[in-house]
C-alpha cells in the first residue's frame, strides 16, 4: 500500500500528533470547516479521518475513515489496523509534531541555546523542523511513546 497522507478534521487534533509521530504526513487545522476540509484534502491527495457523522455520510466511500473512539491511542490503533499502516523505528518522530513538515538532523553546535543546558550535554543527535523550527532529540518522552505504542498492541518494526 502507497504511504498514505491523511487530513484529519478538527475533532482529530491528538490523533493527528500520534499519526505524525508515526511519520504520517498529517494536515490538521484546528478551525477548519467540512468544505475546506474536503477541498483541501482533494487537492494535496489526503485520506480524510473524520469523526463528524454528517460529514462521513457526505464522503465518498475509499476516500476517509470514520474514527469511532475518542482516546487518541485508539484512534491510532483503529487507523493503523483498517489501514494497513506500518510504525518504523526509522520513520518515527521523522516528522515535526507541530506543523507536520520533515524533521532534518542536524549539527549538535547549532542548537546550544536552543534547548536546555542538561540535554545538550547528554545528547549527541538532534532533529530540526526546517519550517518552524522547533527542536527534537532522544530522550524519555521518546522511550514513553514507544511503550505506548507497544503496550496499545502497535507493531514497531
């Protein structure tokens, strides 16, 4: 199955950052209506999930999933198990949480500053967002996600 791009309208927001931790390419607007949604969706390519019962009744069968839980670690699994969606190890955290562009490595020197003084000095490897430019590295949020997704039954290859 093709790597997937999904648009997730504004009841999603959470599953949304799961689904980018996963490395899925995720719009979300928080305030978007349905027709925006929709035209948006259509014109970048973008699977639809949507919990919005009158909008699902007005989407074409193939082009969204209706979430039906409202925990967004079930939603997440809902997604990965109708869809087929494969957790990399090396495709997680690829993407930025925040605004959904591609996480960049980059040179530890050119983040001292930028994060606290404590991981700077414990962490080798950092991931930028060349877009809005927040920071990442590995650290216990990271090892929390990934027991996370274990224990919710999510196979990380």
């Amino acid at each position: 199955m093709r790597d997937l791009r999904f648009a997730a309208d504004a009841m999603l927001g959470k599953l949304a950052k799961w689904l980018r931790i996963a490395g899925y390419d995720t719009a979300y607007w928080k305030d978007i209506d349905d027709a925006s949604l929709v035209r948006l969706a259509r014109a970048e390519d973008r699977f639809i999930l949507t919990r919005d019962t009158a909008l699902a009744r007005r989407l074409v069968s193939g082009t969204f999933l209706f979430i039906k839980d409202d925990t967004p670690i079930k939603q997440f699994m809902q997604a990965a198990n109708e869809l087929g969606l494969d957790v990399y190890g090396k495709k997680i955290f690829s993407v930025c949480t925040l605004c959904n562009a591609p996480l960049e490595e980059t040179d530890r020197e050119s983040v001292k500053g930028l994060v606290p003084e404590y991981t700077f000095a414990v962490n080798e490897l950092f991931k930028r967002c060349g877009s809005c430019g927040r920071v990442y590295w590995h650290g216990t949020h990271r090892e929390r996600v990934l027991k996370r997704l274990k224990d919710s039954g999510i196979v990380v290859r």
